[in-house]
C-alpha cells in the first residue's frame, strides 16, 4: 500500500512538472515548460560550472596563506610581564598584556600580546605564537577558515547564477502570461454573444 502511494505521488509531481501528455496544454503552456526545463538544466551546468571556477582560487589561495603563515610563525611559552591593559582603538584584542619568552635559538624577547584572560597575573605562562621578528601574532590560518571561505564563495556563485536565471525565468513567464491572456481574450471574444447573455 505505501508503494503504491509512493507511485502514485510520484506520478502526480511528474504531471505537475508537465512530463506528461495532457491534450489540454496549449503551445504557450508547453513553451513556458520548456524554457522551465532548459533554465533548469541551464543552472544545473552553470552553477556548478561558476562554482568551481570561484572557488578555485580562493581554495587554493588559503592553502597558500596557512603555508606561509605556518612557516614564519611557531609558538612558544611567553611569561606575563603585567597585569592586562586595554588594547586602544587600534588594537586587535581588547586587552593586552606585557610578555617575555625564549625564542628557539635561546634568545630572549618581550613584547605585547593579547591577553588570554583579563584576570592575569604576573608570572602566569601561557604558550602564544610570535612571528620570524619576533612579535606576538595571531596563530597561522586553519584549514577549516578556508573550507568555509571556499564553501561560502561557491554557494554565493550558485546563487549569483541561481538569481540569473530566475529572472530570466520570471520574465519568460511574464511574456507567457501575456500571451495567455491574450488567448483567451481572443477565445472569448469568438463567442457567440447571444449565448453569453
């Protein structure tokens, strides 16, 4: 009994979509299903023809940058100087703390980093990446910043085609309407009036 329901819907989406032989469509109806069908098959091959082309270069452009920013940034275990201080307007943490660390050839440095926590102590330690000059700085991009700028970039590109084609679907429709009622405009008018009254 659910196989037969199934089937049954199945038949009712496929006379819906017009894959069906009703001789009741008229030509403007089957010319709007199969600017429907071409559009469709048209965002189909577009689509994923324009993603890959967006996406492409973004994906490699990450992989790139997580490459080198990996190869002039490593981390090391930085020794709190002070207590946290507010970052100022163009810093990029909101506080920040004075730090001292041991670089890996046994030279030792300072600097500013973002504060871990705004209840630090002099004296807490806490490993943070420093870059080739030895300035604190964020950690190297990750690879899931760039599977989701890369994902992000080709949805975008299918919607960009997706909307694309929609209008020019929409407009197809506009002019189909049109000339539907300009069927039955001409249909009724060929009515005998006298049977009308």
């Amino acid at each position: 009994m659910r196989a037969s329901g199934a089937i049954e819907r199945l038949h009712r989406l496929r006379r819906r979509l017009g894959f069906d032989r009703n001789e009741l469509r008229r030509g403007v109806d089957r010319l709007q299903w199969s600017a429907g069908l071409l559009l469709t098959v048209l965002f189909v091959v577009l689509g994923s023809t324009v993603a890959v082309l967006a996406a492409g270069p973004v994906y490699q452009d990450g992989v790139r940058a997580e490459r080198q920013e990996r190869a002039v940034r490593h981390q090391v275990v930085a020794t709190a100087l002070s207590r946290p201080e507010a970052g100022g307007p163009d810093a990029v943490a909101r506080y920040v703390v004075r730090v001292r660390w041991t670089e890996p050839d046994g030279s030792a440095r300072t600097g500013t980093a973002a504060a871990w926590s705004p209840q630090i102590r002099p004296g807490e330690t806490r490993r943070v990446w420093v870059d080739d000059s030895g300035r604190p700085a964020d950690p190297p991009r990750s690879h899931r910043r760039t599977v989701f700028e890369t994902a992000a970039t080709a949805a975008g590109a299918v919607l960009a085609s997706g909307l694309l084609l929609l209008i020019a679907y929409m407009l197809v429709r506009q002019h189909t309407d049109r000339l539907r009622a300009a069927e039955w405009d001409a249909a009724l008018a060929r009515l005998n009036p006298r049977r009308t009254r």
